[in-house]
C-alpha cells in the first residue's frame, strides 16, 4: 500500500505564516501610538479610538466573512483579504491625519475580519475530525509567536525608519505571502496534485468524493441539507457560551495587545528598546501553552470520547487562571512581580484558543465558516471595546488599575458561562437538527 502523503501540515503551515503577518500587522499600532500620539496631539481616549478602530471594521467583515467563506472557499476569500490588508498597513504609514490613520485602522480591519473563518474552514476540509484542534494550534500558535516576535522586529523597525518606515516595509512584506497561497492551495484536498489517496483517505475516513467534481459543486453538495442555521447558531448554549468566552479572550488579547507597551512606559518609564525586549515574555510563554493545549486537548478526545473534558474543560480553567494572575498586577509596584505575572494571564488567557475554532467545526461542521464567523464577531467587538473602554478608564482615573479589574471580572464570566451551559457532548450538531426538521415535515 502507498504512504500517504501529508500535505495537509503543508496547507497549516501556509496558515501559520498569513497569522504571523496578520498579527504583526494588526499590533504594530501599539508601538507606534506614542509617536502618533505626540505628532497630532492625541489623548489617552483618542489614542484608545485608534487602537480600538481595527474592532469595527473586524466586526463588520468577520461575520460576513464567515458566510463568504462557507460560498467562496478559503483559497479567493484570503487571496483578496491579504492584498486589502497590505494595502491598508502600507498606507498607514503615509497617514497625514488623525481620520486618515482612524479610517486605515477600520480597513486594515475589514480586510483581515475574513482569515479565522477561512482557517477554520479549510482546517475542515483537510483535517480528520482528530487532528483538528493539533491543526489549529499549530495555525494559532502564531498569534502569540507573532506577538513575541513582532514586538523587536517592530520597534527596531520604527527606531531606524520611524513609525511610518515600519507600516511601509510590513505592507510590502505581506505581499510576498500571496503567491505561494495562490500557487499551493486549493479548497479540497481532492483537487490538490500533492495529496494521493491514501492521505485522501485518512482525511474523509474512507468516504472519498470524486476528484473530478469542482469546488462549487463539491461546497454545494455540503451544504446542500443545511436547514434552521440561523436559529441553531443563536440558540446553541454551547456555541453562545463559547462564543461570549471567546469575547472575554479576545477582551484579553486586545487589552494587552495594544496598552501593555504603555502600560509598561507610563507605570515603569521604560523606553521602547525595553518594551520590545520585555513584551517578549508574555506573548513567547502564550505560544507554548497555546501549543501544548491543542495536542493536549486531541489526546484527550481520542482517550475518552468526551468533547466536555476536551474541549470545555481547557476553557474554563485557562480563563481561571488568568483571572487569578491579574490580581497581582493590580496591587504590585514591581516590574519584576508584574512581568511574572503579566505573562502567565496572558499565557493562561490565549491557551485554550484552538478549543475555541475546534468547537465550531465539532458542532457546525457543515457551516463551520460561518458560525467561526459568528464567533469571530464577538472577538472583534472586543476588539473596539477593550482598548476603547481601556482608554477611558486611563483618563478619567489616571490609572490601570480599573481596568485590570475588568479582566478579571470579565475572566470570571466566562468560567461560570462554560461551566454551565458549555457542554458539546450533549449539544445537537448541525445535522442533527436538520434530520429532525427534516422529520418533523413528514
């Protein structure tokens, strides 16, 4: 018999560096907002607007982006977004006002809202039902690593080219990306010249389709029995509940994604050669653990079957954990205490990550863009509200301290939501409430 092929970790792999750029992109902002701040006389709550900005557009095209994504394929719908987004990151670094740098933002936003849901969706067509949440944390765990990683690149960048050097020189390095995701992917396995059957086969679990049907036809023939998605997605307790915890890590992320570099400079008075180096921490601790929870959370599903201790346990107890590690923070006046612990809430925080996307494909596997796309919405209205509320909490008290007590708060929400009304075991999938409408017309 032949081996199979695994070009399936080479489709990853493509979806690992677009999320390297992405974030990149999308953070760089925070490095750049005292500089921007200083040349058009910005405020804290102005320079919260600003960073908040990507959240609108993201909200807007996020879930649109889903539902594109489950009708066009992944391949087109990241072709297009990578280009938009280069453009909108180049173009910042020529912003002449305030409103043109606000309106970047937005588009940078609208541009990059499609890239989870066409993840997630080409993570379901290539992946076993096994190896998802390994595929998805070996995609996510860029996040974090493009956070650590981008914080230097970033800031040495705007220290010999300015802030508007670095936004020029990241948009022309978004470009080279396109190419290799035009030339080496397709939507399905079945019409990929590096995949031969017997890693067809592992991927559909023997119910192969004819490599001879195009991808229309073939996400038509998917789609075909979808019934009632609407109503399944806003009325799921799991989907809610895991949607409303991935606001409450998206809350997270963004929070520390764009005021920990003033945090650390207004609360220590580091300049930004220290921020870069010290932000590495947090973001490099979140990729290992982000890393080692996929792996962790598939091992568990293949021992015991059970998506509850799979998937939702690892939510809840991250999210503890990273509520627990904000109290410190707020009360300590010692760098050394506050990176410790800084970096274990946001290492906790991002972990369960790839549970989040994996629950989507385990529930809505038929329209897994689309409820990504759902989700992802409540991501990105975090998005606009973290830094934005952030930011007026800094200037009405002239302290993070309200605004670490929020984390906390929000952290704790979340765990009583996944506690209890996340439970995917007992959740009906998609297609289980489509063969039940389907006999209740009989």
């Amino acid at each position: 018999m032949k081996t199979a092929t695994k070009y399936r970790w080479a489709i990853i792999s493509l979806l690992f560096a677009i999320t390297i750029i992405n974030y990149i992109d999308r953070s760089a902002i925070s490095y750049a907002i005292p500089d921007i701040s200083k040349l058009f006389h910005l405020n804290a709550a102005q320079s919260g607007m600003i960073l908040g900005a990507f959240g609108v557009g993201y909200m807007i095209m996020t879930f649109f982006g889903g539902i594109w994504v489950d009708r066009s394929g992944a391949r087109s719908v990241l072709l297009i977004s990578s280009l938009l987004w280069s453009l909108s990151i180049g173009l910042t670094g020529l912003a002449v006002s305030f409103t043109m740098i606000y309106v970047m933002r937005i588009l940078l936003g609208v541009a990059e809202g499609p890239n989870f849901p066409a993840i997630n969706r080409a993570v379901g067509d290539w992946l076993h039902k096994n190896e998802r949440a390994i595929a998805l944390s070996n995609s996510l765990v860029a996040v974090p690593l493009a956070l650590a990683i981008g914080a230097p690149i970033v800031t040495g960048l705007i220290l010999k080219t300015s802030w508007r050097g670095m936004f020029i020189i990241l948009g022309i390095l978004g470009l080279i990306w396109v190419p290799l995701w035009f030339f080496l992917f397709r939507d399905f396995p079945e019409h990929s010249k590096h995949v031969n059957e017997a890693e067809l086969k592992h991927i559909r679990e023997g119910q192969l389709q004819s490599r001879q049907l195009d991808a229309k036809t073939m996400r038509r023939k998917q789609s075909h029995s979808v019934r009632g998605l609407w109503k399944f997605l806003f009325s799921n307790p799991t989907l809610l509940a895991n949607d409303w915890s991935f606001f409450v890590f998206g809350y997270y992320l963004f929070f520390f994604m764009t005021w920990l570099p003033s945090f650390l400079s207004d609360q220590y008075h580091l300049d930004l050669t220290s921020i870069g180096l010290f932000s590495i921490l947090p973001w490099l601790l979140a990729a290992i653990l982000l890393w080692a929870v996929g792996y962790l959370s598939d091992a568990i599903l293949k021992k015991t079957g059970s998506l509850r201790k799979a998937r939702s346990h690892p939510i809840w107890i991250s999210q503890l954990l990273a509520a627990a590690c904000i109290i410190p923070v707020i009360y300590t006046h010692n760098l050394a205490v506050t990176l410790i612990f800084v970096s274990l809430a946001v290492a906790f925080g991002m972990s369960a990550n790839s549970t989040f996307y994996a629950i989507n494909v385990d529930v809505a596997r038929e329209r897994t863009g689309t409820a990504l796309g759902v989700m992802d919405t409540f991501f990105a209205i975090a998005g606009f509200v973290a830094p934005t509320i952030t930011g007026w909490v800094v200037t009405s008290t002239g302290s993070f301290r309200g605004a670490f007590w929020l984390l906390a708060i929000l952290a704790i929400s979340s765990v009583l939501a996944v506690i209890f009304f996340h439970r995917p075991d007992h959740s009906r999938q998609l297609a289980r409430v489509e063969a039940q409408e389907d006999q209740q017309s009989l």
